[in-house]
C-alpha cells in the first residue's frame, strides 16, 4: 500500500511542525514525526493485510477466493437486492485501524482521517476495471437534523478526498434525504435495515446525471440497503451504469471470517 504523497513544503518544514504541532497517528494516536505518512508503521501493516483479503467484485464481502466467481461471489449471486454493478472496498470493518479511523471521522470531523480514507479508497477504485467510466462521485447525503448532530457530513468529505485523486467531480446535489430516520447502528437485522431507509431519498431538482456512470461514495457497507435505496433514486434520475465504493465492508452472521491480522494495544473508544 503506497503511502500518501507527502507535500514538499510540509517535507521541508518537519523538524519545525514537529515541535509546534506534533501529529498523532491517524488510527491509534501514536506519536509520529510530521515527515511520516498519517498512519504509524504498525496500523500501516494491519491496513495493508485487511486490503489484502480477497473480495467480492459485486457486493465487496471479504470471502475465500475460491468462492469469488467471475462476477459475484457464493453469497450475493442468490441475493437479489442488489443493483450495482460493483463495489470495492478498502478493508473489513473489523480491522482495528481501519475501524478507529472510520469512527474518528464520523464523530469527531477528523479531516486528516478523511484524507488518509480517502487516498485509500481512492487506490481501491483504481483497482476497479470500471473506474475508467466513472463520470461523477455521489456521497450518500445526511439529512440536515442528522447533519446538526455529526461533526462533519462523512460521506462528502470522503468523495472530495477521493475526487482530488481521481480528478472524477463530485455531484453532492445528485441524491438528497427526504426523510429522517433513526441511525442504521440502531437496527438489529437486515428487514429493519431496508425498512428504516426505504423512501429516505429523494432526487434533486437538477440531479445532472442523465447517461452517466456515477459512483455511490459511503463510509461503511453492512447489508447494502443504503447503496440499494440510493442507487434506486439515481437509476430514475437517468444514471446509466451505478457502481459503489466504501471504505469498509461488515462481515454478518453467516459469511466467511476471513482471518484479521492482531491489533496493537490502541486507545479505547470514548463513548458518543
């Protein structure tokens, strides 16, 4: 996994930032040099063995390479939800530093944890044979009342990080959420998740996507019912092909554990 490109003059000034402003790793909040990448040489190596894990093209589950089939794998080929035609994803969700970073981002509005996600799953997408076609990145919009209680809108700050890499637009306006909910945290299967976010979404008045390929951008993949109701919304706002990209992918009961590499001795979460 190349490590993000450092800039010249942040390069020049290390010695200097490291005295005024000493940087913490991005995932486990070690001390690091400012001359280092965002992430400690230990939550490096735990990131580089979750990407390494062999995932499912079209639904992004973590799965023994020999139930990856040429499409799809073993579990999603008789689930008939889904309507992408891919996902990837950086890691598993279960990965310690891939999870902590998720977490700091999502309740703390850590950009230097948006940027890092999004260098990763920028290089992620490159690995997609349909990256090429992409004509814009879609982040999965926050209903505003939900946007009153979170530090950041998660998901756009993903797409502009991935978006820099990419040089692929963002369409923020594309998708918006049309109705509240409860947080998808605080659904117990995967019925409740489907029904808890059907008809949040409604499309723009100008969604500017008609015959292009877009990209749905997202923090997290559980069981695919926010990918599924947003893809819905832009497949009738004239999107021609639908892809997704998350940073992690949950495992649930039933699929193969894949074997995740030790965590360090991290800091332990702070309750919300």
């Amino acid at each position: 996994m190349p490590a993000a490109p450092a800039h010249p003059v942040r390069t020049a000034l290390a010695p200097l930032l490291d005295a005024l402003l000493p940087q913490t790793c991005v995932a486990c909040e070690r001390w690091i040099t400012a001359d280092e990448p965002p992430a400690c040489p230990t939550c490096r190596a735990l990131l580089e063995a979750t990407i390494a894990l062999p995932s499912c093209p079209f639904c992004g589950r973590t799965v023994s390479p020999f139930s990856i089939h040429e499409k799809n794998c073993a579990r999603c080929r008789t689930e008939r939800f889904w309507n992408v035609g891919g996902i990837v994803r950086v890691g598993e969700y279960r990965e310690e530093a891939l999870r902590r970073m998720l977490v700091g981002l999502k309740f703390t509005g850590g950009e230097r944890q948006a940027d890092y996600l999004g260098h990763l799953l920028a290089d992620a997408m490159r690995k997609a044979p349909w990256v090429g076609e992409v004509d814009a990145l879609v982040p999965v919009p926050m209903h505003r009342l939900r946007r009153w209680q979170r530090r950041c809108d998660h998901a756009q700050m993903l797409a502009d990080a991935v978006s820099r890499r990419l040089k692929i637009p963002v369409r923020r306006a594309a998708v918006r959420r049309v109705k509240y909910s409860i947080s998808q945290t605080r659904t117990v299967s995967r019925a409740e998740r489907f029904r808890n976010v059907q008809g949040c979404f409604g499309p723009s008045r100008r969604p500017n996507i008609a015959g292009k390929t877009v990209c749905i951008i997202d923090n997290l993949l559980v069981t695919g019912a926010t990918i599924h109701e947003v893809s819905k919304v832009l497949r009738r706002a004239g999107a021609r092909r639908i892809y997704a990209a998350v940073v992690a992918r949950a495992s649930l009961p039933g699929d193969p554990q894949a074997q995740i590499p030790d965590a360090p001795d991290l800091p332990q979460d702070q309750p919300d």
